[in-house]
C-alpha cells in the first residue's frame, strides 16, 4: 500500500474503521475527533512516541552544532522502526542523564556512541507495534511485518498503520531483547535526507540562543578583562545614565551591565570608566615562540612513545632531514557571538542556550551556585557554530551567576571583540621534526613537541607510527595565563599539516613519489608492524588509492595548476586529499579538492558530504588566513575586520566519495579538515618550490627556511 502521508495536512483513517479499507483523508483535527477519548500515546522509550494519530515523534538528545545529529541520530531510531519519514517530527531534547547517554557535541562521536543504541530504541518500538498487531488479528507474530508505517498481515494482506495501534502497544510489556534489521533492508540509512531543521533555518524561523526571550529578561553585556589583568577600579555613574539600563554588578573581576534590550546593555557597557592593573608579564607572541623554540631543543623524561632507538638511528644516519613547523594561536569565532539564558530561584534554576556539552554546564552552575544538579534544568538551542568553543562553560556559568546576583532572568549576550579577546584558543605551538634516512630508507622519527597548556601537543599512535623501527615523541607542555580549549579536530588539525608536509620532504629527499612512499610505508605496517598503532594499513591505504585516482595524481604543472597531497587519521576515520592549486603574483588559489572518505557506513549521505565539504573549506580559510597574535597582554584581531574568515570565492569545488564499507559508522564533524593544509601546503611547494612551515600561509619568502 503506498502512503505517500504528510505530517502537516493528511491522514489515512481506514484502520479506524477496522481492516484495510481507505474511507477517506481527513485533517488532523477532523481525524482527532474520531479518536476514542481514552486513545495513548505510544512512548516505549525516551526515544521514540506515536500518538494515536499515527505521527511519530523522535527525540534528537544530542546538541545540534550544524554536524547533523538531529537528522541523523532519528534516522537510525526510524530506520529500525520501518517509520515512514513523512510522518516523523523531530525534537530537540533538553538534558536527561537518566534516559540519555553523552550529549555531548564533541570528537565527532555522537553517532559511533549511538549507533547501537539509537537502533534498538526503534527496534523495541517496533517489535511492540507487532506484539499489538498481532494480538487485534489473532495471529501469530511470525505472521506480521512492517514496512513503512504499518503493520501487515502477510496470509491475509491486512494492514493497521502504527497510530491505530499506538494505544494497543502502551499496554504491552517492553522486550528486553530485540533484533536489528539486516543492513541489506535498510530503507533510510545510506540516503541523501534533507536536514530537519534546514527549511526553519533558511526561513529564519529556527531559533537560536540569541533568539531567547522570556518574561521579565534582562539582557546582561559584560566587561572582562584581559589576560593578565585586575580590576582595580569601576565608575558606573555614566553607565546608569543611559536609558534601558536596569543594573551594574560587579563580580569575579567583571562588571555586567543589564539592560531592556542589547543596544542598551552594550551602551551602558561602553559608558563604564574601568580601571584595570596588570600582573606579572603582559603575554605576547614574540615570547611565546622564544619559549617554544628553547623547549624543542630538549627531549622529556617520560617520551609519549619509543619505539628503538631513535638517537642511534639519527647518528648512524646517512643523512638526517629536520624541519620545525609553527601553530598559532587560533579563536573558534563561530558566526552566532556566545550567548545564554539563565533564571535562577531559590528552588531551583532554568539554563538554556547554545552549549555542546550541558551535562557540563549543568554540573559547573550547580557548584557556583550551591544548587543540587536535579535542581537545575539545562535546554539546548541549535547552535550557529561551534568548533569547540561551545564545549565551554563559561559563558553558561556567567549567565546563572548574574542572575542569581541580579535576582532576574539574564541573557548573557558577548560581542565578537569579547570572544575574539576573551575566549578560548587552540594552542599555539612548536613542532621539530627530525628524520634518519639510511640506504634510501626512512629508518628514524624524532617529533619534540611544544604547546601553550596543552599536555600532550601529539598524537602518537598516528601514521607513521608503527612503520618507522626507531620511532620517538616528546611533548612539552608551557604554561600559560591564557585559555585554550579543543579546537575543531583537536591536535589533529595541526598534527596532519605538519607531519604530512614533513612526509612529502623525507619523500623528495628519498627520490621517491610522496604517494608511492606513504603506500610503501603501510605496507610495512601491514607485513612488519613497530608497537601498538590505532589505524588498519588496509583501510589507510584503500583512501589514498581512491583519492590519487579521483585527483589524477602525478599531472603536474597543466594549465599552471599544481597538485598536493594529504592523508589523515582521525577519530574513527580515514581521509585523503588532492588539492589543486595555482600560485599566481604570491596569491594561492585552490581551485578543486578531491577527497576519499573511509568513515565505516554512512547514515545520511547529504549530511555526510556536507561535513566534509564543511571541514576542507574551513580548513583551507585557517591555513591560508587563520592566526591570533598577542601583544601587551591583548589579542590583536579583534573582530572579522582584522581576523579573516574564508569568504565564498575562495571555496574551491569539492569531490567526495566515500568508500562502501559495512563497518560501523565512524566521525564526519572533524576528520576532513586536518589533511586539507598539508594537501594545499604540497602544492604550494610543487608550485613554488617554497616549504610551508609556520601558519597562515604568507608568501612569498617568508617559509623558505625552517627558522623562526
């Protein structure tokens, strides 16, 4: 039976006159009414609901940050559930540890936690809808299918769509054990899928954080300070002066201003006359890459891994290549500035907003508080943009300490001067990099690593580890007033760039094409693996394959374009990458980006596509554009005026595929971005004969030697 059903106008009722006769369409208020009053919803789990009109409501738990978990994450509840799509409604759930496990946006882990889960949530649901099916026809079980919505009796033919039995099924007890579909019968998994939210968002309907309004709010602006400094004297005679103004607080170092409305409470921010007093030595970058390049002069103690012998293998060398590869400091500067709402009683308090992790938020308002975490309600908002920024509770925290001082709701609003100078920041860092090269061979890895607040600057169990006999890593960690955090892809992103652009130079060293001698190298790892590592040589070696054959690698120099490559592993996933670039009056333009994606199975194929595109533009913007730099104490890109983003005639075209696999799903949010620098940086080389050594990109001269 086709049901070509819509969620918002039509309904099939034929069940609610018993057998499989279609009486006629009604409206929902008009099917409504022909309901018996004692009708149930149908609710075996926090997951999933049917309500006896037979639309189905799934429950996305996760924080929705643009990676595309509120569509995906229902997928995998829909798909065992053989639900029609049509008739599904997804909505965002607040937090609920007791029926939900990590909602967390954060290391592309929210559908490879979930996949299991998520599918039997909808299996249950299912297997339920059977069991009453069944009972009302007094048939065995064995007898009845689902598909698309409805139940069939496959002797007889009848059907009962899901809402004629969503009552029948809340009477039933819930199995405990169910079966999954054969991925063979997957109906939803693998499809292109519009985002839920992508007709609200491109309406302006969608609401987001800023878009928070409740009664008797106050919208707060806050002064902080710099780093490195203390408030020492506050003036608000000015700031009360200005209309709209309810309130000045000054606490932990801050002063917030409430107000009627944004312009007022900024207004009455910028009429404060503050007096600040540093202490100790204003933090800049000169001093931060004077430290650093003392530090990777020097190995550790407790190495983060030592496979051989890596100082015989540098001194029996034939001949030892180094090179030292600088990170800046980078901001998240997600386009929706931090924002949060917060009312906080004495009984208890309401926190809403955008935030990546709320179980976080929950437990760090909590203690400042002085609440019990059951007290305290967190709801989450879709995000625009996150990058990591968001997995932060500050700005949350801030706006349940404000309220509770003001005694009012608060939306706690930051402009972008106030994240770009105040926030928090991948860290900065320093990576040397030293390679024993004996009879044509790679025979010795040295990585001593230095980061700003960072305890572990590497990533050592990542290709080449593994292949290399005499394999060592060092990690330095310097410590720093300023605040850093996860970054999109953390370590990775800058991890990928510098050891795939240090492969490319160990392979022109050697003579040898720097895809052929990654190839050999996995191959060594396949046949004669060194230690523990955390990648298959197999799958490694099937993405760069696939991606060398899309990017037609080894046509240098046609047309003036050039081409790099770039290969990575990085949360469950393997990516490789072809860059196409031109270098025209010191001017880099990347022109296309072929990309090979081993992410175990694909749930949705649009959203997956879409993060990887995501994540290969924004990682060219940051290489090519991304860098805060300290001065005096003070961050010297304020706003997008001196900080720029990627803009739209920059993104190259893109070409994704992905490689068909039935293992689990893996990470899409993050792995396409850390390849793509050295990708781009390669090329930049074949074009230039330049090295790229320290980000963003500034050519020409600049890189050509590995001094800073």
């Amino acid at each position: 039976m086709k049901t070509a059903l819509t969620r918002r106008d039509f309904m099939k009722v034929s069940t609610l006159a018993g057998g499989g006769l279609l009486l006629s369409f009604q409206t929902g208020n008009a099917l409504a009414a022909l309901l018996p009053k004692d009708a149930e919803v149908f609710q075996p789990n926090a997951f999933v609901s049917i309500s006896p009109e037979g639309l189905i409501t799934i429950m996305a738990p996760n924080p929705e940050v643009g990676q595309g978990v509120k569509t995906s994450l229902p997928m995998l509840v829909a798909e065992e559930l053989d639900a029609d799509w049509t008739m599904v409604r997804v909505e965002q759930a607040g937090l609920d540890t007791r029926n939900f496990q990590r909602q967390v946006a954060g290391g592309s882990g929210s559908v490879r936690s979930s996949w299991e889960s998520f599918r039997k949530a909808g299996a249950t649901a299912r297997q339920m809808l059977l069991e009453a099916a069944a009972q009302k026809w007094g048939v065995p079980v064995s007898e009845c299918i689902t598909r698309n919505g409805f139940v069939i009796h496959q002797p007889t033919g009848k059907t009962l769509n899901y809402g004629a039995l969503a009552t029948a099924a809340s009477g039933l007890e819930v199995p405990q054990e169910v079966k999954l579909k054969d991925p063979k019968d997957y109906n939803l998994i693998g499809r292109r899928m519009v985002n839920v939210d992508a007709w609200n968002i491109v309406t302006g309907k969608m609401p987001f954080g800023l878009d928070t309004r409740r009664e008797g709010m106050l919208t707060a602006m806050v002064a902080r300070p710099t780093f490195g400094k203390k408030l020492k004297s506050v003036d608000d005679t000015r700031a009360k002066q200005v209309k709209g103004v309810k309130q000045v607080i000054v606490f932990d170092n801050k002063v917030a201003i409430l107000a009627t409305n944004t312009w007022a409470a900024k207004k009455g921010r910028d009429a404060l006359r503050l007096e600040w007093e540093a202490e100790g030595t204003p933090e800049s970058t000169e001093n931060y890459n004077t430290a650093f390049a003392e530090l990777i002069k020097n190995t550790t103690q407790e190495p983060k891994r030592n496979d051989g012998d890596v100082n015989q293998a540098l001194s029996q060398a034939d001949k030892v290549l180094e090179s030292v590869f600088y990170a800046p400091f980078l901001p998240h500067a997600p386009l929706e500035p931090m924002n949060f709402f917060a009312h906080v009683r004495e009984d208890g308090a309401e926190l809403y907003g955008p935030t990546q992790t709320p179980a976080r938020t929950r437990t760090e308002a909590a203690r400042v508080l002085g609440l019990p975490e059951e007290k305290i309600t967190v709801g989450m908002s879709r995000m625009g943009g996150g990058f990591g920024r968001r997995l932060q509770a500050d700005y949350s925290v801030e706006a349940a300490r404000i309220s509770k001082l003001a005694g009012v709701p608060v939306l706690v609003v930051w402009t972008r001067e106030d994240d770009m100078q105040g926030g928090y920041y991948r860290p900065a860092g320093m990576y040397r990099y030293r390679a024993a090269l004996k009879n044509n061979q790679l025979t010795g890895w040295h990585l001593i690593a230095a980061a700003a607040n960072s305890a572990n600057a590497s990533r050592e169990n990542s290709f080449p580890a593994g292949v290399v006999p005499n394999f060592r890593v060092d990690s330095h960690n310097y410590q720093s007033p300023i605040t850093v955090g996860p970054w999109r892809a953390p370590n990775h992103n800058f991890i990928a760039f510098a050891e795939e652009s240090f492969l490319d130079e160990i392979a022109l060293e050697l003579g040898k094409d720097p895809v052929a001698f990654r190839l050999e190298l996995l191959e060594q790892a396949k046949t004669n693996p060194v230690g523990h590592v955390a990648y298959d040589p197999t799958r490694y070696i099937n993405v760069i394959k696939t991606a060398a054959e899309m990017g037609n690698w080894g046509q240098q120099g046609v047309k003036g374009i050039f081409k790099g490559f770039g290969a990575h592993f990085s949360f469950g996933t393997y990516v490789a990458q072809v860059a196409d670039v031109s270098v025209q009056n010191g001017k880099v333009k990347v022109h296309k980006v072929y990309c090979a994606v081993d992410c175990g199975r694909v749930i949705n194929l649009s959203g997956a596509e879409t993060q990887i595109e995501g994540g290969i533009i924004d990682g060219i913007g940051h290489m090519l554009y991304g860098e805060i730099t300290f001065k005096s104490g003070e961050v010297e890109q304020k706003n997008f005026n001196t900080y720029r983003l990627i803009r739209m005639p920059d993104a190259p075209e893109i070409e994704v595929r992905f490689i068909n696999t039935n293992a689990e799903p893996q990470g899409l949010g993050e792995p396409g971005l850390p390849p793509i620098g050295a990708a781009v940086a390669n090329a930049i080389f074949a074009a230039t004969g330049s090295r790229i050594y320290r980000l963003p990109v500034r050519l020409p001269g600049e890189h050509s030697k590995r001094s800073f």
